[in-house]
C-alpha cells in the first residue's frame, strides 16, 4: 500500500518527492474523471504523513503528468495545486515528463 512505501522510503535522505500518479489518462468524455482520486490519495498520504509527526519525515508528493499543452497542462495542474476540501489535498508539485519518440510510427 502507499502507507507503507511512505513509511519505508521517508527513513532515506535521497527520497526527494513520492510521486501519487503519473500521466492518468483522459479516457471519459470530460476527460478529467480519475483526477478526484489523485486528489483522494494525496490527502490520505498528507494525513498519514501528519499522523506520523517527527517521527517520519514528511516527503513532498508530486503529480507527473504527459505534456499536452495547453489547455489541459493548465487545468490539470491547477485542479491537483488547489485545496478542495483542506491543504491536505493538494500536491506539493506538479511535474511534466518531458520526452519525445525517435520513431515517427509514435
């Protein structure tokens, strides 16, 4: 479970961020259906990174997503930064994988 990762990893000073998600794909209509649970489990690792206090360092939690350009960056990233229902469900960062294929067929 994402406790435990947490729990495991936070011990080590290399672990720099936990990332919650990585390029959910738009696959409703909207195109934004999966995002609430982004939003969910941030919240969870943020309450249960509190519920540990000192003893476990708390790592910031990052959202990596597909670069598709506006407006979709935008909206995305600004949903997953905002606090809904307390700061405990928004990411500490948002963050684009940047790559290209070398194969056109891509």
């Amino acid at each position: 479970s994402s406790k435990l990762i947490v729990k495991e990893f936070s011990q080590y000073d290399n672990t720099l961020l936990f990332t919650v998600a990585n390029e959910m794909t738009v696959a409703d209509k909207e195109g934004y259906a999966a995002f609430p649970c982004v939003k969910a489990l941030t919240r969870d690792i943020h309450q249960y990174q509190a519920k540990c206090g000192a003893s476990m360092r708390r790592v910031p939690l990052i959202y990596a997503d597909m670069d598709m350009g506006p407006p979709y960056r935008e909206v995305v990233g600004r949903y997953l930064a905002c606090e809904l229902e307390g700061q405990d469900d928004a990411v500490d960062a948002y963050g684009l994988n940047v790559h290209s294929w070398c194969d056109s067929a891509y």
